[in-house]
C-alpha cells in the first residue's frame, strides 16, 4: 500500500470512461463542442485491466464511473460487466442523466445501486442554456424511473450567480420530495476558468452564502460524513439530507483519497496539479511487469496532491470526470 506524510492513501479511483459528452455546459467545456471523443481512447476490455492492476497495487475498493457522460459511450456495457467481476467494495456512476431511461436496466443489471446525477436547474429553458444540449424532462424521467427502481441517487447541482441561484431553494425541495440527496458543488477553476478568474469570480457562490440562502426557509444541523468525504453533510430537521462539495471555502486536500484515470490511459492524483502519468503501455505488458512499474508511478501521482489547498488547474473536467 503506497501511503503519503499526512497518511492519504490512494481508495477511490474515478475513472472516465470517454471525453464525449452530449451536453457543453459553459463552466466544463469553454468550446462548446459535445460529442467529441478524445483521440486514442482506451477500449473497454484495457480500461477494466486497468482498474484491476489500480486495485492490485493502489489498494483501490471504490471505483466511480464518469465522462465526459458515460451513458453515451458505446463501451459502456463491456467496461460494467468486466468491472463488476473484480471484487470492488462499490461501483457507481456519474451522469448528467440524458440518457438514464434508456440505460437503466443495464445499469441496473451490472450491480449499479448508486448515481449521481448533475442537474443544474428545475427551469427547461435555463437547463437548455446552461447544458448547451440535451432536455430537463428526459433527465427528470430518469431520475423518476431510477426511484422506481430503489436505486440511491444523488444530484449535483453548481450553484452559479447570474445562472441558477434562485433554483437553490427549488432543486433543494425537488430533492428532499424525491429522496434524493442534493450536492451543491462550488464551482472550481478548472480548465479555462484556471485562466479567467474574474469570470470564475463573478459566477462563483460560495458555501456561506448558500447557507444562509438555505436558512431563511429551514433549519439545518451538520450531520457525520466518511472521514475522506468530499462533502460537507447537512441534516434538515425532520426533512432529508444535503451536502456542499467546498473545494474553494473548505478544502478537503488533506483526506483526499482519490486517483483519476482519464480515458485516454493519464493517471492524475490531484486535481489542482498539472502533474499526470501514462499508463496505457503498462496496460499492455504482463502482469508480473506491469505492477512495480505501476507502483513507482503511483508513488510520483500520490506526491502530486496538494498540502491543503485547492487552487484549481488547467486540467479540463470532461477530461478526467469531476
Ligand atoms: N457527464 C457527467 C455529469 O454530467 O455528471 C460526468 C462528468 S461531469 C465533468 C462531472 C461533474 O463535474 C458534474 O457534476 C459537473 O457539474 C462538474 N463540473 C464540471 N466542471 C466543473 C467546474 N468547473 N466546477 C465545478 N464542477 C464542475
């Protein structure tokens, strides 16, 4: 097990399944292009040795499936019943729910018990400005289909002023009806918003003033979370649960546990770091090769992390999931 000074280990393993996304959400993809595949990607049957050769010599147990958007990669299938194979203590998945209603009953069937589904806005026409493709009520069906099926769910939403700061109090009451768990995740200089942070700073909404947003219609008290949690959990008396993803008030770099691998074969151990390392020829190599190579990587991606702050980074999201 490859552990740092401040005892971080590498547990979780995001790993992106493709680049190609059916929406541009202005904050994630500044061209606007959706759709577009990285070059190069890995095929399903490598990405799931992959994660096998991660979990052998990271001592990864929890692995999150995410884009780009998943659900529109045609690998999709082959990577969940490959990874369902290898004795992960979790598997979920991150979409932006377009696709869910079609996709469910795979998901359902590889083992998948948990989503978590980014949703911006309740507002069709703020959906469609915001996602720059797809539809709310296709999204909404899923996630009602979803229910139906028991999975657990939770939504991610990026609160960003001038956009969709009064949806706040909608999303939160959305959640709460359908038992789902709201995540506001404060928005991150990622990607170009690491070059333009008046842009960053003008959308930016911060974990004070959402609370205090949120404290004028309920009480709310701090409920436990896992020790290397990214959120921070709240408790609303008597209602449900919601969390603040704080990278920028609070961060979390000093339990982080997570590695990323892009779909492309780069291994990134922090995301505020420019730092990555290719691991696609290792994936070709036998077994008894591939792990000590991996392992010293692990090591140079595991130094990557940050002390304690989250500064952001020039990696783009839809690259390497969130
Ligand atoms: N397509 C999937 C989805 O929509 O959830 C997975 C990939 S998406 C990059 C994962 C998450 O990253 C989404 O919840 C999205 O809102 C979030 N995200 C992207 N760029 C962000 C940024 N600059 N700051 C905060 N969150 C961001």
């Amino acid at each position: 097990m490859i552990v740092d000074r401040q005892g971080r280990r590498f547990r979780n393993l995001r790993l992106s399944l493709t680049a190609a996304c059916n929406y541009a959400c202005g904050y994630c993809v500044p061209d606007g292009k959706r759709l577009v595949a990285a070059q190069d990607e890995l095929s399903a049957d490598v990405l799931v040795r992959a994660v096998s050769y991660l979990i052998e010599s990271a001592g990864i147990e929890r692995l999150r499936i995410t884009g780009g958007e998943p659900l529109v990669s045609p690998k999709l299938e082959g990577l969940l019943r490959g990874v369902s194979q290898l004795g992960l203590e979790d598997i979920s998945l991150t979409s932006n729910g377009q696709l869910l209603a079609r996709k469910l009953p795979l998901l359902v069937e590889c083992g998948i018990r948990r989503l978590n589904i980014s949703l911006d806005t309740l507002d069709p026409q703020r959906f469609r400005e915001i996602a720059r493709g797809g539809d709310l009520a296709s999204v909404l069906e899923g996630l009602r289909l979803a229910r139906e099926a028991g999975l657990k769910i939770k939504i991610n939403m990026v609160p960003l002023r001038g956009q969709n700061l009064d949806q706040v109090m909608p999303m939160l009451d959305y959640c709460i009806d359908n038992g789902f768990e709201l995540r506001f995740i404060e928005l991150m200089r990622m990607g170009h918003l690491s070059h333009d942070y008046a842009g960053f700073k003008r959308q930016f909404v911060g974990l004070d003033e959402l609370l205090e947003q949120i404290s004028q219609h309920y009480q709310y008290t701090q409920a436990e979370a896992a020790v290397d949690a990214t959120a921070i959990r709240y408790q609303i008396v008597g209602r449900g649960f919601f969390g603040v993803i704080a990278n920028e008030s609070v961060p979390f770099c000093r339990t982080c546990s997570r590695l990323r691998l892009s779909s492309t074969g780069w291994l990134h151990g922090c995301l505020s770091s420019t730092q990555r390392h290719f691991i696609g020829d290792l994936l070709n190599e036998p077994r008894h090769i591939a792990l000590p190579a991996l392992q010293r990587m692990l090591v140079r991606a595991l130094a990557d992390k940050q002390d304690m702050s989250f500064a952001g980074g020039t990696t783009v999201m839809k690259i390497i999931g969130g």
